[in-house]
C-alpha cells in the first residue's frame, strides 16, 4: 500500500442536496464534510434514504449539490455543467456498478478498452492497456469472450478492469457484490484489496457489513448526515502488512 498523502483526493465542504421544493422538499444531503487522502480504502453506509446514493452521486460526478464544494483531485466540480462533468468522470472516476453494465454484444476486451476510444487514446496504446487490465484481474485468457459466455464474477472483474484501464484518481464501487454469490463476493473483494495494496483510492458504497469490514475506513450517513466516521483497524494493519483479510 502506497503512503497516504496530505493532500485529499476528495474535499467535500458543507455539501447539500435539496429536491423539490415547498411541501415536498426532500433534504437528502444535510452539510456533509468530509476528506478522502490518496491510497484510502473507505466504505460508505448507510440505510434507504440515509443519503448515501445521492453522496455516491455527487462523489462520482453524476450530479451536483445544491450547495457547498467540492473539490476532486485538485479540480473543484461544483459548478461545472453536465458535458464538464462528464469530461472529469471518464478521466478522473472508474466505476463499477452491482449490475456490472457491461455491453452484452461486445467483448471483454472491447468492453475495456471503451473508456479510452471515448479519450481517443491512440488505437495500439489502448488495446496494450486493455489487454493489461484484463490480466490484472485475471482474465486475460478470457479476453475475446462476450458478457453472457462469463460467470458473474467474471463480469464484475471484467467492470473493474474498464475501472481501472484509465488510471482513474479514484475507483468508485456501487454495491459492487450485491448480484454475486459468496465465492464470487470473496475473490472481487480480494481485488479491491489487491488494487488498494497497489496504490489506489477505493471507495465502496454497500449496505453488507462483511463488505465494508474490508475498507479501513467505514462512514456511515444517516437522515443526510455523516454520524459516524471509524478507522477499521484490522483492515488497516492486514493492507500495511500486504496480506488479505
């Protein structure tokens, strides 16, 4: 695990998230602070309607608060409309999401390389790269396979290859277990695990406690609100040791 930098990856200042208006005014995000430092493997909680989605939003640049900042990797966001929001997202955030969205018709290999056609990383340097991230996860003897001739744990390990082929600043995981069996669960932890060890910002947002028992860190919201903000110990002394819960 590389050393954790002063410097936050993401700054999050009195952000707050207000729909509608009137009678039906939904306060989803109640002034959240909060900092995440590059190498950090945090997970974040909480129950329906605890905010948690709409942080996870905002956090990947899929929306905006209604008022506050915050500043991802150097680059305050805050502002920006949907197109500059979509420009930070390809470059700065690898996601990966509980139902995998994979395109079913086209390949591993294709599907991870997609990410970087959308950059116009030059064609040679795009395929040596997807082809790496494949055998980071492990699958680059699945390669030229489709979505529907993989299990789905293979799927979930293709998702996070297209997470990581960019060198995102941060990998973003939404529920990213929930549609996988206990095997499955097991081994895409282990590479979120192997993937912090190497140096990157892991964010986890998941509702399982086994789940969030990786992460060294564990926020949990509540009614829009961070109540709680713990260092995982264990999780934290198994990364500095390089081994695997």
């Amino acid at each position: 695990m590389s050393t954790i930098n002063s410097q936050p990856v993401i700054a999050i200042r009195d952000v707050t998230k207000v729909y509608g208006e009137g009678d039906t005014t939904v306060h989803a995000l109640r002034g959240i602070s909060l900092d995440i430092a590059p190498g950090e493997y945090v997970a974040i909680m909480g129950a329906s309607g605890s905010g948690k989605s709409t942080l996870m939003h905002i956090i990947g640049c899929l929306d905006v608060g209604t008022s506050g900042h915050y500043v991802l990797d150097g680059l305050d966001v805050s502002q920006l409309d949907d197109f500059a929001l979509s420009v930070v997202r390809n470059r700065k955030i690898g996601f990966v999401f509980q139902s995998f969205n994979l395109i079913p018709r086209t390949t591993a290999f294709a599907n991870v390389e997609l990410p970087m056609v959308y950059a116009d990383v030059p064609r040679a340097e795009r395929q040596a790269r997807a082809l790496g991230a494949l055998q980071a996860v492990g699958l680059g003897r699945r390669a030229q396979h489709f979505p529907n001739q993989l299990s789905g744990g293979q799927q979930q390990r293709v998702a996070i290859a297209r997470a990581i082929v960019t060198d995102p600043a941060i990998i973003l995981a939404d529920e990213p277990t929930g549609a996988l069996d206990s095997t499955s669960t097991a081994e895409v932890l282990d590479l979120f695990d192997a993937l912090h060890n190497d140096g990157h910002t892991v964010i986890v947002i998941t509702h399982e406690h086994d789940v969030a028992e990786r992460a060294a860190r564990v926020i949990r919201l509540r009614d829009g609100s961070v109540y709680e903000d713990t260092i995982n110990h264990h999780a934290l002394s198994a990364a500095t040791n390089g081994s695997v819960t």
